[in-house]
C-alpha cells in the first residue's frame, strides 16, 4: 500500500545554467518542490519560465555542456538522482520515472513501428521476452484509448493523428510502471476536443494506477481541472505553490493574479478585452540578484530591486516568493 503522505520525489535548492556567449543564462535558481504519491503537481509559466529545463535537470535529459547543474538535490528511491551513475540513471529514466514530451510526432521514431517502440522500455528496463514485451504492448494501447490495437501496433507514427500519437507516447511513458509520470505541455499541439480526451485519459490512468504526475503548462484552465497542487514559475524560481483551489481563489503573488486574469471568461455576460500581462520575460543571464517579476509589477517596492524575495508561507502548503508578504518591507515602503 502506498503511503500518500511520504514524498516519492524531493528537490531541494535546485539550480541549472547554460553557458553562452552572452554570460551565463541562469535558467533554474534554487527551485525546490516535493510530489507525493498518487497526486498531479501542476507546473505553470510563460515560456521560458524554467518549467521544461527544471524537470529535465532532474533525469539528466540536458546537454552537458552547455548545460550545467550548480547546486540542489534531487532524491528519489532513496538516492540523489544528481550523484548516481549515468547507468542508473538510465535505468530511472523510462522506468521509475516517466515523461512525454510535448511534439509526439519528433519524439517517436518515425522508422519503427509504435509496437516495437512501445516494447523497446519492457525488454531493456523489465528484461521480458520479445512476446511478453508484444502481448504487453497490445494491453498498453488498448490501455490509453486505441482502438484495434493488434492491428494499429504494426503502423508507424504517421498513419496515427496527433491525438493517437500523443496517446502512444503515454503508453511508452507507463510501460514500466512508473512511480511518477513527467508530462511536458502534453496536449499544447492538440485541438481542444483531443486536449480533453487527453486530460481525462490522464485523470483516469492517476486513479487506475496509483502514480504521482508532474504536469507541466502554460494553461492554467488546465490545471484547474486536474492538479491537486500548483507551482508557479517565473524568472527560472518558484514564485508560487499552493493547493488548486486556494491558489485560485487567494492568489499571493501579484504574477499568479496577473496570469488568472488572462483566462478568458465563460459565463453569460458580454466578453471583455482579454487581459495582457505588460513588458516582457526577464533576461535571466547572471544570478538573480532581485525579485524577476519587479519590472512587470504594479505592486513592485524599492526593495524588489535589492534582493531576491525568500518564499514566505502564507498557510498550509501554501507559500509565495513576493516582499508583499512581510508586513515588515512593506511598512519600510510605506
């Protein structure tokens, strides 16, 4: 039985930069965040926020170089998946931890049949036969929603829609029967009916399965409807986490309300003029030396030049990284 209130996955203080030719792009600045089993962590921001990079530090999916990992620990399975062996490292990746990426039609091979594709992570991660590894594919397919999957295990990428292929791609992902499940912007390609077939395949499989997800987004209409947690990012840091539904309804961070003004309305009254966050996405070249959301902020006080704001607990499970959370810097201001 799982214990839902232990972590599966803890990182603390994470930090990643690329080196250019411009200085040192300062991507990841002390993220830390933990999943526990069995409960959807939504991951928000623009793009460029650090969402993708972050998650991908974790398996060791960057380049090396130009990429670099400073700092921070990633544990998982009672190791740092930051100090293990490549091998093992191997061996997590697409087997205790999952990930789809966002374009399925670059991610799967367009040369091998989806079946062989799908069987490739049981025969390397679970050392099954060639036929056990084809019998369980049959059931992944028909897992995930394809139909005649005998028949559609022979096909290759193209002849599937992007739906279909973004439904193979799960399928690859829970093969071995992952712990966590890493889900990049998964249905960002897909047309809004496919979007929620996809996201109600995703809730059923977390149900049917037991596994911990990292869903990551731009789309916090999304998020809405699946996440138990949130975090958002901004500048490469986490400026937000809390609970779905406090985060939606007692938003700390001025960037969280700015990003729930930008979902558009449907109830029944005249539409209004979507509403635009101002100015542009840091250059996060160099260490953060201020709070990233200063230029772009209403609210933004002489002391957000300064320093980087620490993540204040405004309830449970429930912090921001903003000044306007310590009644001290803001009587300073005032």
């Amino acid at each position: 039985m799982l214990d839902r209130a232990l972590p599966v996955l803890d990182v603390q203080g994470l930090k990643t930069v690329f080196k250019t030719r411009g200085g040192e792009v300062h991507a990841v600045n002390n993220v830390s965040f933990d999943l526990k089993a069995g409960e959807l962590l939504g991951v928000v921001g623009e793009s460029g926020s650090g969402k993708s990079v972050t998650m991908m530090s974790l398996l060791g999916l960057l380049p090396m170089p130009p990429a670099e990992i400073r700092a921070g620990s990633v544990m998982f399975d009672g190791e740092d998946l930051l100090n293990v062996s490549q091998e093992k490292l191997r061996s997590v990746r697409g087997g205790k931890i999952g990930f789809v990426f966002q374009d399925p039609m670059t991610s799967l091979n367009p040369v091998f049949p989806v079946g062989y594709q799908i069987a490739e992570p049981l025969r390397k991660h679970m050392g099954m036969s060639k036929k056990d590894a084809a019998i369980r594919a049959k059931e992944l397919l028909e897992l995930v929603g394809i139909p005649d999957a005998d028949q559609r295990l022979l096909d290759y990428p193209h002849q599937f829609s992007g739906g279909m292929r973004q439904r193979v791609m799960i399928a690859i992902a829970l093969a071995c029967d992952p712990q966590v499940l890493i889900a990049d912007e998964p249905t960002t390609a897909l047309d809004v009916t496919i979007q929620a077939q996809i996201l109600e395949l995703m809730k059923e499989l977390r149900d049917k399965l037991g596994m911990a997800v990292i869903w990551i987004t731009h789309d916090l209409g999304v998020i809405a409807g699946i996440a138990d947690r949130v975090m958002v990012m901004y500048g490469g840091q986490v400026v937000e986490h809390a609970p779905v539904q406090e985060l939606f309804t007692n938003p700390q961070h001025p960037y969280t309300s700015a990003l729930l003004k930008t979902i558009p309305s449907i109830s029944g009254e005249r539409a209004a003029r979507l509403t635009v966050i101002e100015g542009q996405p840091p250059l996060v070249v160099g260490p953060p030396t201020a709070c990233p959301f200063r230029d772009r902020c209403a609210k933004a006080m002489p002391v957000c030049a300064l320093k980087v704001p620490p993540r204040y607990e405004i309830g449970e499970g429930h912090d921001t990284a903003c000044f306007l959370a310590d009644p001290l810097e803001v009587a300073n201001a005032g």
